[in-house]
C-alpha cells in the first residue's frame, strides 16, 4: 500500500491507474476509523480495479468553537486498517498541502450549505464541498463512497458532481450500527458511559418516527413532535435538529408521500451526533 503526502504523487498515481483503464474508488475519511469507514473500502474493493482512501482532518468544516484540534487522530493505526483492508493507495496531505496560502475559492452549494447540520455548523458544508471537490480534482477518481450518515453531505456532493459535471459516480453506503442501534462515529470516543447510554435516544426517536410511520401516520409534524417527546425525557441530550426532508434537496416535507429522510442531530456534552432514516411509502 502506498502512503502518498503529496498532491503530485497522488495525481501521479492515480493517472497511471486510469491510462490502463482501471476503474478507481475514493473513499474520503478524516481519520479515527471504525467499521462503519471499512464498510466503505469493502464496497469499494467490489466495484473498483484501485481503491484510495484519504485521511484529512479538515480544518475548514469544523467551525472555531469546535472540535478540530481534539479530534481523535491515529494514522499508524488507521493506515494499518487500510492496509489489511487491501487499499491500494492512501492521500495524507498535510493542511498546507491542501491550502496554499492565500487561497480564496471556495465552493458553496446554495439552497443546501444552509439546510440541516448547516443551520448550525455555519460555513461547515462550504468546508466539506470545497475539500471533497479538492480531493476529486486530485485523485480523479471514477467512484466515490460515502456512508448514509452523512445524508445531507451526500445530497450536497451530488449536487456539486451534477452541477459542475464531474466524471464522478457517487456511491452511498448503508450506516454500520453498533448491536444496540447507535451509529457508528469516531466522535464516539468522546462519551463518558452514562452520555453513550442517553445516544441511544438519537435512534430510538428515529425508530419511533418508523414505526408510527409504517402505522399509517404521514404527516411531518405529528411524527417530529413525537420524536421530540422522546428527546424531553432525557434533558442531558441537547437536540440540535430533527426534520423530516427530501433527501435530494434537503427541503422540509409536510407529509411523506415520497421518499423522504428523518434526520437529527443533538449534543450530549459537547459532543454532537448525527443519525437518519429514509421512509419509504
């Protein structure tokens, strides 16, 4: 496996990759991988002749009062991960490898940068579009795998491969759970036993949003207000958001007669999580 640092080395490697007509898969990452990342390689490895990773804790998306320079970081373990996983290169760029001094272009979808964890996180979408638009400029991949956690991410990155029409598949891979329903995170680390038992409410919310769905009950609002019953019995998880959208374009539905995406998000500490669920008429 080769660890490139470099975005000529990158672009270099993967360039030699498409002239023998090999299909390269990209699976963007900041890092602190679980399984919920290897669930990506994994789909990677089955439809693509390379498979990349990248591992970049970007400092663009994270906003100044939030958790850049904790966030949890261990690249001889992550590289080993990947190693075993059979990735065939890893980008490790270092922040001034991505952002030369003086760069003024960002990218901002609009409409969507401002919708959801956008709401809150102000300028954190413009991070993330910017940096994974940087990454398929370099790496110029022909698939790229990201995980239904980040719902709204995805709409936004497909946005931008449709707007800008870039040559790039983008494949979105189920959320890995852990056995007692709470989607994996590398922000997961961050809880104290006590704060990991109350994250459960995030899925048991969306999970009672199912089933008073698949009851019959199609209107947004009766089913946000039970969802957020379930978050008033327990007062040390803050709720950020939970909205009912269309998943394409983040827009808030009154009542789900297409497939539309429950979303939330909630602090518990200073930590926040995020976690869905697409319903399906």
């Amino acid at each position: 496996m080769n660890v490139l640092r470099t975005i000529e080395e990158a672009r270099k490697r993967s360039r030699a990759a498409g002239s023998r007509g090999a299909r390269v898969g990209l699976v963007p990452t900041m890092g602190a991988l679980h399984e919920g990342h290897l669930s990506l390689i994994r789909a990677a490895k089955a439809k693509s002749d390379i498979v990349a990773a990248s591992i970049f804790v970007n400092p663009t998306q994270f906003g100044p009062n939030e958790d850049f320079a904790r966030y949890p970081r261990d690249l001889d373990r992550d590289l080993g991960l990947l190693e075993r996983e059979g990735v065939d290169f890893v980008f490790v760029p270092s922040v001034e490898e991505m952002y030369p001094e003086q760069g003024v272009t960002w990218i901002t979808v609009e409409g969507l940068s401002e919708r959801l964890c956008g709401k809150s996180r102000p300028g954190h979408f413009r991070g993330v579009a910017t940096v994974v638009a940087k990454l398929f400029n370099i790496v110029s991949p022909d698939l790229a795998f990201f995980g239904q956690k980040d719902a709204a991410q995805v709409a936004i990155i497909r946005r931008i491969v449709r707007d800008l029409n870039m040559p790039v598949q983008i494949e979105v891979v189920p959320i890995v759970r852990e056995s007692d329903g709470l989607a994996l995170s590398s922000r997961n680390a961050y809880l104290n036993p006590e704060q990991r038992k109350d994250a459960l409410v995030l899925f048991g919310a969306l999970n009672g949003v199912r089933e008073l769905f698949e009851k019959g009950e199609r209107g947004s609002a009766a089913l946000i207000r039970a969802a957020k019953a379930d978050f008033e019995r327990i007062p040390a998880v803050r709720l950020d958001y939970f909205e009912i959208v269309d998943p394409d374009d983040l827009t808030p539905v009154t009542a789900i007669n297409k497939r539309s995406l429950v979303a939330v998000a909630a602090f518990l500490g200073g930590t926040r999580l995020i976690d869905n669920i697409v319903l399906e008429p």
